[in-house]
C-alpha cells in the first residue's frame, strides 16, 4: 500500500497538553483538523484529543 502524500500526526490531549497518540493521514483528502475522544493515561478518562504536526 503506498502512502507517499501521508504525513504523521499527533493527537494531543486537550485537557493536560500530552500527545498520546500518533497517525498518519492524507493532508489532500483532509483538509480539516482531526479531532476524536481517546483515552488518557495521565488523567485516567476519556478526553478530546486534536491533531498536531510531528516532526518527520
């Protein structure tokens, strides 16, 4: 499967600052910001969580 338009992302928690997830999506397709509820370990609860630009 080729993902050469992918880039990675982070998804940073929005209550306590951490980035605890990574993802990759096509930034051609997705234009918007992706946002999601996950879990967080820090705070032990389901929080949002936005997406944030890793370095490659």
């Amino acid at each position: 499967m080729a993902n050469g338009n992918r880039i990675k992302i982070g998804l940073k928690c929005q209550e306590c600052g951490d980035i605890n997830y990574t993802t990759t999506k096509n930034p051609k397709t997705h234009t918007e910001k992706f946002e999601t509820k996950k879990y967080s370990p820090r705070l032990k609860k389901h929080t949002s969580h936005k997406e944030v630009k890793l370095k490659s």
